[in-house]
C-alpha cells in the first residue's frame, strides 16, 4: 500500500515532503487503482443488485430487502437497466421496485421516488389514468418488464449496499472492499444515490463515507468500470480541478465531495 511522504520516518524532525516524493506516492497509488479497475473489468460484475429466489408479495419482497439489503430494485434508466441486466441471469424474472401509489395516483419507485422511467411499459408518470394502469406493481424480466397484481407471489431482484464501519483510507478501503465484497459501489442515479444516503444516516458512522470514485487522467471515474452517468458534487468544491483532494466521499447530506485520499472514514462495498 502505497504510504504518504507525511507519514515516513526520515529520521529529521519537521522535514517537508518535497514535490518528487508526494508524486512517486501518487503514481504508486494510481498503479494500485489501474490493477484494480482492469481486474474488476475482466472479471466482475457489480453485486448491487441481489436475485433472491423466494416467493413472495410485492409487499413481501420490499419488506424482505428493507430487512436484509436496502430496498427493492429500482431501475431509473436504461442505461442503468443495461448494467443491471449484464449482473444478472437472463432466465430470471421478479419484482422491482416500482408501485402504483393511489394516494399521488402516479407510479413511484419503492423509495418514494417518482419513476420517470418504464422499459416502454407505458407507465403513466403524470397522474392519473391515462395510459391506465393494468396492475399496481411490476415484475422485470430481460426481454420487459410486465403488469402483475402485488398479491401474487414472485421471486424478486434488491438493491444491495454494505457499510463498512471501519476507519480507513481511500485505498485500504478499495483493497478491503475487491478483497472481502464485489467492489466499491458505485452510485448511478439519484435514486441509488438517496439509499445509499439513508443507509449512513446512523450517527455511528463518519459524517462523510467513501465511495468508489476516484480522480486519474484528469477525470473522475468509478473505480469497478461503471460509466459515470449521475453526479451529486456539493458546490463550491474543488472536484473540477482536484490537487490533493482526488478520492470521493458521500456525505450524510447526499452530496459527493473530493477528500484527500489519505484521511480515514468509514465507506460503502457493493
């Protein structure tokens, strides 16, 4: 693991690290993420989303990944739906999040999000009857997704996020989550970005988390090989133009923020 100049012993007391010294550091840790993003590239898909083979309502279901994960699937784009449909077999089929709210009479995602996106499903996003919908919920499969009453039982697909409540620094925590999980999650919409938001809400855990962002070649990528689609920079911040500061972390307000990669938090696997 690559160390910072700061932190070496050099045997005189107050010595400044000089340029040449933070830029080897630098270029070791960039080496590190290179290895990791053509790994994750080769071999891995995101574990994001869970296929749980079990039978069960609607209701059920988002009772079930509440409990265990973090809430039911949402699919907010088709991009997002391309990745999620190269992680998981094409055979399977079951719920996602997506529910027909009678009291806003529109169709929201399971988080309380409005779904402005349907596969060509022909949901109605405005209000109203007008395409009517046929059912109250809706069951995904690889070639579309379909109607179905919520009452029936289905298996079906949760969003899965880990916190990891140890202190560590961006790239120890990078090594622990291609070590011990999938990966370091990604977020890919403000969807994914609210759960992963309310999962670090607890105040045992650092008020800001890593994530799987990181700033090589002069833009930020994630570090698993998804595209970067969303983004939920606070103002003001530096992540233009980034000089120490070329790790990401969420913060407990949603907002992503550029954070010297040296510092220590608690952060999210997927």
């Amino acid at each position: 693991m690559a160390v910072s100049a700061a932190h070496r012993s050099t045997g005189e007391e107050n010595k400044a690290p000089d340029l040449e010294e933070l830029n080897t550091d630098g270029s070791r840790m960039e080496k590190i993420v290179f290895r990791v993003i053509i790994v994750a590239g080769a071999c891995c898909l995101s574990a994001k989303h869970v296929f749980i083979q079990n039978d069960l309502s609607w209701a059920e279901a988002r009772a079930y990944c509440q409990n265990f994960h973090v809430d039911l699937s949402c699919l907010t784009s088709e991009s997002e739906e391309k990745l999620f449909r190269l992680s998981v077999d094409e055979s399977k089929r079951g719920w996602i999040g997506a529910y027909w709210d009678a009291n806003f009479q529109m169709w929201k995602w399971s988080d309380g999000e409005n779904v402005t996106y349907d596969n060509n499903l022909d949901l109605s996003y405005s209000g109203g009857t007008s395409p009517p919908h046929l059912k109250d919920n809706v069951r995904w499969k690889n070639d579309g997704w379909e109607w179905d009453d919520g009452g029936h039982k289905n298996d079906f697909f949760c969003f899965n996020l880990t916190l990891v409540q140890e202190e560590k620094t961006w790239e120890e925590a990078l090594e622990h989550c291609s070590e011990k999980h999938s990966n370091f999650t990604s977020l890919l919409s403000e969807t994914e970005n609210i759960l992963a938001t309310k999962e670090i809400s607890q105040t045992s855990v650092t008020e800001r988390v890593w994530i799987g962002l990181r700033y090589l070649e002069d833009s930020w990528l994630w570090v698993n090989g998804d595209p970067l689609m969303y983004q939920a920079w606070s103002q003001g911040g530096d992540q233009l133009c980034p000089m120490m500061r070329r790790c990401g972390a969420l913060t407990k307000d949603g907002a992503w923020e550029s954070r010297d990669c040296l510092e220590k938090l608690h952060f999210i696997c997927a």
